[in-house]
C-alpha cells in the first residue's frame, strides 16, 4: 500500500515550514500549514486549534477495493459492510502520530462515476478493526464542490469509506387519534401507527384518557403511544415542558410515567413530540430524552423522537435550537424531523440543503420525515393549526359577482366576478417544488398568519423529494385533520403500500365552474394572482351558479354567486363589453371602443373575445409579419368544458426560476465577431439551431473564449404536434444541455402560422412542448437555463386567437392558465420594432400599441406571470437604414431611425433592463450579420450593431452601460 503526502498551501512552499516527524512517514503539521491531502488528491485533511508550542502530526494513506479484498491490514472488512451499502472510493486511512487538536475536518471529493442525482444517498462510513464493525460516520454534501464534509472535535476517524446507502424499502406510518376516521385500506396498511391522545401534564404527569388510544386490535401495523405537549388546533404548552425539564424531581417522575404506559397493551414503544424548546434547554432535554431510553430499551421497546424541523441559517447552516440531534440520534430508535412545524424547509433547494445538514447528524437508517397530508397555519411564533383543504381555501372568499350588478342578464352580455379574497393579493406565493399555494392573513388579533394550503399535488411532491434520500421512513401528520383534498387518500396509500400511483394528483390550480340551468357543468382554469372571471351569458335562460374550486375543494361556504339570464335583447355599447350586436345568440366582435383587457378574457361558451387595441407590428425575427392597418382576422371558436385536472403536463424534474444578475449578450453570425462582443461588455452568444443541428463546436469554442452559450432552438413547424417528433426533438435539447449550452430557447414565435400548425396555435399546446423540452434539458444539465419561446408582439387578432394565430396578450395568458412557469426559468421576449427612446411609452408614430414600446411590453410580459419569473430579451434590436439606402415599404416605420439612434437606444435599454430587477438576460439582435437585400425585404444589416464599414458606435455605448458584477 503505497503512501503519498500531498500537502495544501497558498502561495510558495517555505523550505523548513514542515518537518518529518520522527515517526516515518508522519508529517508535523503548525499554524499557518494545517492541511494534508490523500496521494489522490480526493481526500483534504485540516486539523484547527494548534497550539504555539505543541507539535503535531497526521499521516494519510489510501487502499483500494482490490488490495481491501486481497488480503492485508483491511481483509474481511469488505465481506462485513451491510449489504445495504456500495463502496464508492478507496479506503482512507489517517494516522494521529502525535498531538490532540481542537477539531479535525475532512472534505472527501467525490469520484467522478457518482450519479449527482443520488449525491443524496452518499455516506461515510469508519471500519473498526478491533470489532470487526462498521461505523457510520455522515458527512455533509456539498453540492457546489462534489465533496462530503466530516467536523470531528477532539478526535478524527481512523479511516473512512464512501458509500451509497442503497433504497431499501421505507417504514410508512401514520397518527391516529381514538376518534380519527381512518381509511380502511390506510390503517390495514401504514406499518406503524402513532396513537395519540395523550399529554404532558404538570410535574412530570401525563394528561389524557389512556383507555380510549388507537391499540393493536383496531390496526394492522406496529402501535407506539404518542405523548405531546401541543394540541391540533395550535395550542403550544411552552411552560409545562420548561419546568419539567427544570426540576430533577419532575423529569424523574415523567421518565416514569412514560415508561409505565408500556405495562399495559401490546405497544410497540413511545414516540415523544415536544415543542418550543430553546437553546438554554437543550443539555435538559437531551439528558431527559437519554434516561427515556434506558428504562424504554430495558422493556425492549423502542423510542421515537420528533423534533421540529430546524430553522435556515443561510450558508447551508441550519439552527434546530433546543434539540441536539447528533446526540439525540445515538441513543432513540427513530428520530423524525417535522415539516409541518417549518414548511418552507421543505421547499426549492431548502430540503436539499436540510436534509444534507440532518444527514451530517443522524444516521438515515434512524431518520424518518413527518410529512403533513393536511394544511396549516403557522403563526410568527411557530404555534402550528392543523386546517381541513376547505378551512384553507375558506380565506378565498368564493365567487362575487362584480358587475353589473342588480340586474338580469341578457344573452351576449358580460359578467365579471372576483374572489373574496380575506387576505393581501400580494402575499400569495405558489411555490412549484412542492406544489403548494400559501398567503399571509391578519386573525382578529391582529397577528398575521400564514396558510399554507396543502394537496394531493402537495403531498406526492414531498413524498417523492424525500424517497431520493433511502430515508427510514416516512410519517404522515395530519389525517384526523377533516376533511383533506380527497385525491390524497390515493397518494397516502400509494406510499404505503410502496406501489406506483395510477394517476399523477394535478396541480393546484383555480378552477371557475359554471353550473347551467339545465344542470351541466363547464369548467375554465384561472388564475389565482388575478382572481378574475369575464363571462359572457350565453342563450339558455335561467339561473347560473358560478363557483370558484381549487382540487375539487369549494372556496369559502357561500357556494358561489348566481346570476339570471332572460331572453333575448340588444347590448348597449356603451357597456362594459363595448360595442356589440346582440341578435338570435349571436356575438360580434367589439369594435367601437378599442381598449386592452386587464386580465385574461374567458367565455364559456362560444368564441374567445377580448376587446382589442388598434392592430399593430408583429415582428417574428427580423420580418414583419403585419403591419399598422392590418385587417383583424374573425375569431374562432374554441372548446371548453373539460375539467382542469385532466391536463397531461408532467411533473417538472426541477425547480423553475432564475435569480441570477442581469447579463448581456449578441447575436452573431459567426465566431469571428467573439471581440467585438466581449469589447461591448457581452458575456453571452446566441445561435440559432433548427431541427438536429449539431452545436457542441459551437459552444465550445464560445466557452474557449469565456462567454455563455444561449441556444434558439427550432423544430419542424409541421412536425411539432406530433408526439413521436416532440419526442424525438425533446431528446435533441436534452443532447444540447449536456454538450454544455448554458440556456436554450424552446422554440420561437408560437403564436404566428408561419412558426406553428394554423388551427393548433394556443398556449396550452405549446407549454406541453415546453414541459417536455424543460425535464428533457433538465435531466441533462440542471445549470441549463431554459427560456420560453418569444412570442411574435402583436394586436393583429383584436386581442384574442384565430386559426392563423394570437394576441401575445392572449397567448400569454393561456400559458399562464396552465402553469407556464413550472416549466421555465426564464420568459422569452423579442423586441425589434422600436422608432422612440426606451424611456419612453407613446410617441411613436407607427402606432399606440405596447409592441412600440420597451417599457410597456416589458411590463406587459413580466406582469402577465404575476412577476414569478423574470425576462430574457432574446431578441432584442433597433432597426435604422444608416448608410445601407432606403428601407422597404414594409419596415418603413423604421425609416428614421438612426445609428446614433441605435447605441443611444440600446445602451438606455441595458441600463433600463439592469435597474430594473426584471430582465435577466437581453440579447442584442444582432452583432455582425450585415446581410441587406431590399427587394427581397432582407434587413438584417440594419439591426447590426457592428456595420459594414467596421465601425459600431453601440459598442461601447453598451459597454459603458453595463455595470460590473457586484
């Protein structure tokens, strides 16, 4: 076994600093050089707390998995690891040879063959010679370096093995009250069952009826009596527990106490659920919970512990306050972290980051999670009240008729209704990685609350974020909590049983029903940020009751709002709706007022109608495809009547979102022009790909050169409703994002014909493209960041849909219905028609429309998800003829444009995109193609920042723009 000693230093090496102890083989480490590496560099060894006049020395050696099983110091080691458990690396060995410091710490990188997916399964484990054993030892995960992590005080590890703790099938349980109403398949199946129904009473007592708990006779699983010093409705009883912890005298008694509940029944063992412990308990309760054990185990019972789970601390740090959990694991059967005491723990990459943390401490086949199947309501304070899907949702309100009001209605009338909202718009936040909604409320205290609304959508996700880790188990919180979403019972039980569900729970998504006279029901998704519904009356006479339901469940117990429609009759057009003939059922466009919706338009019936503005520019690249006059094509019907919890979006692989500072970039023509870009102050390159172009050159020579990769990828316009094709394609992508793009653009302008199938332009079919292309790239390089498809900007179609294409605005909200944003780090814009200073929102002469204008469209897009994502400018350009002639009819709004124009312009747009915390990346359209063709209406030469001539004023008035990374 060889032994080579690498040592870590900054800088040079000062010749006498380190010194070979006298023992061969030993290195005598002192302040500043306290650091050692493995002879393969995977392995960095720091000792911390080396006194002045104290000498020390460590020797680090290594044996692979051959010469383990060939014989030597480590034989038989091998042969005696659980067959749970795969070794990943060499065996490490470290040899103290003189000197005790303060605390050790070992990073372990990780071998290149580790799956990062199952980074989370990752160990390290100790072998002990003298009893043949191995010890478990943790580790940390570092995602950011691939390394574990391992902090000894006062002692090291002798040696240390990387190791997959392989999925081995999960204890699933369950809390049953005695009054609990229990599925019959659930309690047949959950292999524990916590009874509850008992209390932590004055001096160490225990409060409850005993005789009326959950036994072994009522269930199928294992039975353990649940003790605790909080109620289901939130009540926290701090006082009881501190001073039974304060007096010897009453912990005493407790141990007791708890200990004589095993005399009786066939219970399996405790599970002790305290609360609200502060740090100056921590040595108390930690003393209390190890004398529980003794007299637990000398009953041959076992002990569950639950703590709450711990608290953020930033810098993958977490606080868990009175509860010692690297000591409370040594001695407990079971320790369960709570989710429900801290919700957000279990959101984006917090549970990640937590769960590395709580690995770090507690051994995973200890570990179990409390999943909570119900929603909550958890105060500033941590008090948590377990609420029924109804009681959550009750704080919506329900529908309300808004106008008009007071009067029937007639056919082709609009009608407008809202929630009830009992809370701030502002403060409802729906969070993907788990799939959950929750808002903030003021209770009559004045105490704000905050709900969080929990589904089967809700309840799967966790399940599935916590299967990854090859925990112990799972426990699910919350069953005798009323009723929950009733697609629950189907994920709860799926997990129970370890089977595969039949059906994937849907999102939790605002859903407008209306009920109609003769007793149908139609269904539109909503949008909870928005809160609005406009409904057109259609020809049945009668009354209509219109319901508000997220998963099945009504908001608030109102039942909704009624309205009346009576028979036929003329619209006044100076109604809300605007101008609109009224005759036989039938509905005509408005067109006397001219104005935008302010949210999505929905007509339950019919035609999709929203009053429009004047028609104007639609850019698509570098071409016009409409201009100022244009006539608005008819709407077409479309259909409706579908429930929303049928759409086959799959789950997303990730978390979607960007939170990353704003960057620049250019389109280029070529590699050639990668100075001029970086001399602008671009740290980002676009290309665009069509169908199964090979860019992996591409982005490797970009990456030479330091600038990011975004890639515009274009599929078959005829192909792409095809599932085979998106197949195909997605997979495309997925090869994209592992050859090293750093974002792909999904497509481009899927609200025009020329970019899409005429008759299958919406929304909905592009985001199921979407959805596949963001799982595809994700699963192939998490760090890709996928961007949507940039709509062509238009009011080309009186502000809804044709066959031959959308409104933006329309198109926007229909991928807004359906949960874009799970799917998209970032949204797509272009932006190429400007003639006016990005300052400003009117004056241009082409026209009033939004698509003029930077602001206003940078507003309308960013708006149109409620802010959930920020904006990526992947076109983004001023057309001017500057030395090139005269421009074609078609572009001739640009025709006084000018170049000075173009670099004031485009460097107050990066100034302007900068500040203001919306735009993360804005791509200039274009750097260096100089193509110019005016019978052919080619002109990309006048988007060029760098001109035929060489020069390229933009260039450094962008540069000068930009501000520096902070």
């Amino acid at each position: 076994m060889a032994i080579i000693l690498v040592a870590i230093v900054a800088g040079a090496i000062v010749a006498g600093i380190w010194q070979l102890n006298s023992q061969k083989g030993c290195i005598s480490l002192s302040d500043p050089n306290t650091n050692l590496s493995s002879d393969d560099g995977m392995l960095r060894f720091s000792v911390r707390g080396i006194a002045a006049q104290t000498g020390m020395a460590f020797q680090l050696g290594s044996t692979s998995l051959a010469e383990m099983a060939a014989g030597g110091e480590y034989q038989g080691a091998l042969s005696k690891l659980p067959a749970t458990l795969e070794p990943l690396s060499r065996l490490y060995s470290i040899r103290n040879c003189g000197g005790t410091p303060a605390s050790t710490a070992l990073r372990l990188t990780l071998p290149g063959n580790v799956d990062a997916n199952n980074a989370g399964q990752l160990d390290l484990y100790s072998w002990d010679a003298a009893n043949q054993a191995w010890h478990w030892l943790g580790g940390q995960l570092d995602v950011s370096t691939r390394s574990l992590e391992l902090t000894s005080a006062n002692s090291q590890p002798r040696n240390l093995l990387l190791v997959r703790s392989r999925p081995a099938s999960m204890v699933m349980g369950i809390e049953a009250a005695s009054d609990a109403k229990l599925d019959n398949d659930v309690a047949t199946t959950a292999a524990t069952v916590t009874a509850l129904g008992l209390y932590l009473g004055d001096d160490g007592a225990i409060a409850g009826d005993r005789s009326r708990l959950i036994t072994s006779k009522d269930v199928s699983g294992r039975v353990q009596i649940g003790v605790r010093n909080w109620s289901k409705q939130g009540e926290l009883n701090r006082t009881v527990l501190r001073d039974m912890l304060a007096s010897d005298v009453a912990r005493k008694a407790h141990v007791a106490n708890l200990a004589s509940l095993l005399a009786v029944g066939n219970y399996s063992g405790i599970s002790v659920d305290y609360r609200g412990l502060g740090d100056a308990q921590q040595a108390s309760y930690t003393s209390f919970l190890q004398a529980l054990a003794v007299e637990v185990h000398a009953r041959d019972k076992r002990l569950v512990v639950s703590v709450p789970a711990p608290q953020d601390a930033g810098d993958r740090q977490w606080l868990s306050s009175g509860y010692d959990l690297g000591k409370i694991a040594t001695f407990v059967d079971v320790l369960e972290v709570d989710l429900s005491t801290n919700p957000i723990a279990a959101t984006g990459e917090q549970f990640d980051s937590l769960m590395s943390w709580v690995l770090a401490r507690v051994p995973r086949n200890k570990l179990q999670v409390v999943i909570p199947v119900s929603s909550m309501r958890v105060s500033p304070g941590g008090d948590v009240a377990y609420l029924s899907l109804e009681e959550a949702s009750r704080a919506f309100g329900g529908a309300e008729l808004v106008s008009p009001l007071g009067v029937d209605l007639v056919p082709g009338a609009k009608a407008n209704f809202k929630l009830r909202n009992r809370f701030a718009p502002s403060s409802l936040i729906f969070d993907a990685s788990i799939q959950t909604y929750r808002y903030t409320s003021v209770d009559v205290r004045g105490i704000a609350q905050t709900v969080w609304v929990t589904t089967a959508a809700t309840i799967d996700r966790m399940v599935q974020r916590a299967q990854k880790y090859a925990l112990n188990g799972l426990t699910f919180r919350g069953l005798d909590q009323g009723e929950n979403d009733p697609k629950a019972a189907a994920v709860i039980q799926a997990a129970l049983t370890h089977t595969a569900l039949k059906e994937t729970p849907s999102v939790a998504r605002l859903s407008w029903a209306v009920n109609f006279p003769d007793g149908s029901v139609q269904y539109m998704l909503g949008n909870l940020s928005d809160n609005l519904l406009e409904w057109t009356a259609t020809s049945m006479p009668g009354s209509y009751l219109i319901q508000a339901t997220l998963s099945g469940a009504p908001f608030g117990k109102t039942g909704g709002a009624q309205v009346q429609v009576v028979g036929g009759g003329a619209l006044d057009a100076t109604s809300p709706g605007g101008a609109m003939a009224v005759g036989q059922g039938a509905l005509a466009l408005p067109t006397a007022i001219p104005r935008r919706a302010t949210s999505p338009t929905i007509q339950i019936s019919g035609t999709v109608i929203s009053p429009s503005v004047t028609v104007s520019p639609s850019v698509q690249g570098s071409a016009i495809v409409s201009g100022p006059g244009a006539e608005a094509p008819a709407a077409q019907p479309v259909s409706s009547g579908t429930p929303p919890d049928v759409l086959d979006l799959p789950l997303p692989v990730a978390v979607a979102g960007t939170d990353g500072r704003f960057e620049l970039g250019g389109h280029v023509g070529g590699l050639a022009s990668f100075d001029r870009v970086k001399q602008s102050g671009m740290t980002w390159v676009k290309l665009i790909v069509r169908d199964f172009a090979d860019a992996s050159a591409f982005v490797s020579q970009a990456h030479s050169q330091g600038l990011q990769v975004l890639i515009g990828a274009q599929g078959s316009r005829a192909k792409v409703m095809d599932e085979d094709y998106q197949n195909l394609w997605v997979a495309y992508l997925g090869n994209l994002a592992a050859a090293g793009a750093d974002a792909i653009e999904v497509w481009s302008e899927p609200n025009l014909a020329v970019q899409w199938p005429a008759g299958q332009i919406s929304g909905a079919n592009y985001t199921r493209l979407l959805a596949k292309a963001f799982n595809a790239i994700k699963a192939r390089n998490g760090k890709t960041m996928v961007i949507s498809a940039a709509l062509a900007p238009t009011g080309a179609f009186n502000g809804g849909c044709t066959a031959n294409g959308c409104d933006d605005s329309a198109f926007l909200a229909q991928m807004a219905n359906v949960s874009v944003t799970d799917y998209a780090d970032c949204i797509g814009v272009h932006f190429t028609a400007g003639t006016v200073s990005p300052a400003q929102s009117s004056g241009a002469t082409a026209g009033s429309h939004y698509s003029w204008y930077y602001g206003p469209l940078r507003e309308e897009y960013f708006n149109a998800f409620g802010g959930q994502r920020k904006l990526c400018f992947t076109d983004f350009g001023y057309l001017t003829a500057d030395g090139l002639g005269p421009l074609p009819p078609t572009y001739a709004w640009a025709q006084a444009n000018t170049l000075a124009g173009q670099a004031q312009w485009l460097a107050q747009a990066v100034t302007a995109s900068q500040s203001s915390g919306k735009v993360r990346l804005m791509i200039v359209w274009n750097v260096d193609i100089t193509a110019w063709n005016v019978q052919q209406s080619d002109v990309r030469g006048g988007y060029a920042i760098v001109r035929s001539n060489g020069s390229c004023p933009a260039c450094e008035s962008m540069r000068a723009a930009i501000s520096p990374p902070k």
